[in-house]
C-alpha cells in the first residue's frame, strides 16, 4: 500500500498547511498545543511518520496536539525560537543561548547513539576527507546539528576548505549527492542507515563523529505542568499499550528505523555530549 500511504501523508501535510495558526502563548488543553519535530526527512515521510504518533499521543493524553512543520530544518526550528510550538523533537537548543529559552527535556527514542558523519557513494572515488578540499559537501541545512554542524567543525579544524550546499533535510542531501550535484554529503548516521535500507542505496563513511543521543522530546516552560505530563506518560507508555507498540512498529517501518524505537523518559543530562561541542565549536557554529 505505498501508494495510499503516500496520499495519505500528502493529504497530511495539506491539512496542516491550511490549519489555521493561533498566537504564541494563547493556546490551551482544548485548544491543543503544536508539536514541532526537527525535519529529518521529507515533508511526505515527515507525516508519514509523525501524524500517526501525534494522534496516538493526543487520544491516550486527552491533550490535543498539532504537528506543526515547515519546509526545512531551519524553518522549523524558527518556529521553535519564536515561541509558536510549545512541543519539539530536536537537537537544536542545546547552545549555551538556546539553552536561557526554557526548555525542558522529558524523553528521547531508544535507539543507538547518532553519529555526525561525512559519506560518499560506495563506488565514488574519494576514499579520504582530503580529497574534499574545494569541492561542495550538501548538509541538510544551517541549523542541522548532527547532519551540518558536527561534520563542518571536524571540516573547519582541519583545513579542508569546502564549499557548503544545503538541501533542506537529510533526504534532500543525499538526493544531491547521488545525482551527481555534490561530491560528499554530511549526515547523521540512524538517517543515514534508514535511506540505505528505503531506497538500496550504498555508502563509504570517511568520517564519523563522536555519539550522540538521539534527539530529545521537549516541552515549553509555558505549558501547565499537568498537560505536560499527561503528553509525557503518552509519549513514554506507547510501547507497552498494544496499540500503541503497533503505531511505533508501523512508523518505524516507514522510515527504516528500528522496530523497537520507542520512547524513553530522558533528562538534560543525556545531552552533555551536545554541550560539550558547543564549547570548542568554531565560532560560526555556535
């Protein structure tokens, strides 16, 4: 059924694309609260692999959430920054500024570490980072902490000057680099797997960082503490509700992760590695 799924996500996307928006801080539990994941994939795959989680958690929660997603990583995360979600999956808010924002962290998914990486096509003829010098490298986009910001510091610290191209998402990325338009392109190493296993793609890794957690569920400062924690126990109990282990084992499928990526309870401490970063990072990726 790829086709109905797809017309399915489309039809998604559509909706939330026409869902009318209400000003930041006006929203309420009968209202609902808008739910922002970092784009990982393409907006279609996006859906595909978010809106049934979101329905699940608003049904077991009885808190309505929305998902709320722009054309790229960057957008969304501007969406983030001017306060019009109150929900977010993302690794982006980890800055020492980002961090004054009030955030919270309440989960992440149980799969391996992530890994910042630099690849090629298996058959490509660029067997060392060296060989990158000059020539453009896709990354996902600006704000893209492992797929952008990891693998352009190791870049940067270097000395291998190159030119940066974004796509958008990883997707959009490792769709430049297999046609041709880029000779090597950063990723995370989970969304890296998941396109190989989707579209039987083949890579050669020049470069993988230090692990990462993978991304964090967060909720705004602003969000009555009983609603958060309602989307919380949601988020944290799918996998051991029947129904809700089915909709993680479907969308996981959907995007070529894990059939066990549920989601585990996780504080702030999880994410020191992404601090630690932020410390020595090159001033333009800060």
């Amino acid at each position: 059924m790829p086709i109905l799924r797809t017309l399915m996500a489309l039809a998604a996307v559509l909706s939330m694309s026409l869902a009318p928006l209400q000003t930041a801080g006006a929203q309420t539990r009968e209202a609902g609260y808008r739910f922002s994941p970092v784009n990982q994939y393409d907006i279609p795959l996006m859906a595909a692999y978010w809106n049934p989680i979101v329905q699940y958690v608003s049904d077991k929660s009885g808190v309505k959430l929305t998902l709320k997603i722009a054309r790229t990583s960057a957008d969304t995360t501007a969406y983030v920054l001017t306060q019009e979600v109150e929900f977010v999956f993302s690794n982006h808010l980890f800055s020492p500024e980002r961090e004054q924002l009030g955030w919270k962290v309440f989960g992440r998914r149980q799969v391996p570490p992530i890994l910042g990486q630099i690849v090629v096509p298996e058959d490509s003829p660029i067997t060392r980072l060296e060989q990158l010098k000059g020539q453009e490298v896709a990354f996902a986009g600006p704000e893209a902490f492992v797929i952008y910001k990891v693998p352009y510091a190791h870049l940067l610290n270097s000395g291998i000057d190159i030119k940066v191209v974004f796509g958008g998402n990883q997707n959009g990325a490792l769709a430049q680099l297999f046609a041709g338009k880029v000779q090597a392109a950063g990723g995370n190493s989970q969304l890296i797997e998941g396109y190989a296993k989707r579209e039987g793609k083949k890579f050669r890794v020049l470069w993988s960082s230090e692990p990462f957690n993978d991304l964090a569920l967060m909720v705004s400062g602003k969000v009555p503490a009983k609603d958060a924690q309602a989307v919380a126990d949601a988020f944290l109990g799918m996998h051991q509700d029947p129904v809700g282990r089915e909709v993680l084992r479907q969308t996981a499928q959907t995007v070529g992760l894990p059939v066990d990526a549920y989601f585990i309870p996780a504080t702030s401490a999880d994410y020191a590695a992404y601090r630690r970063f932020y410390q020595s990072a090159p001033p333009q990726l800060r």
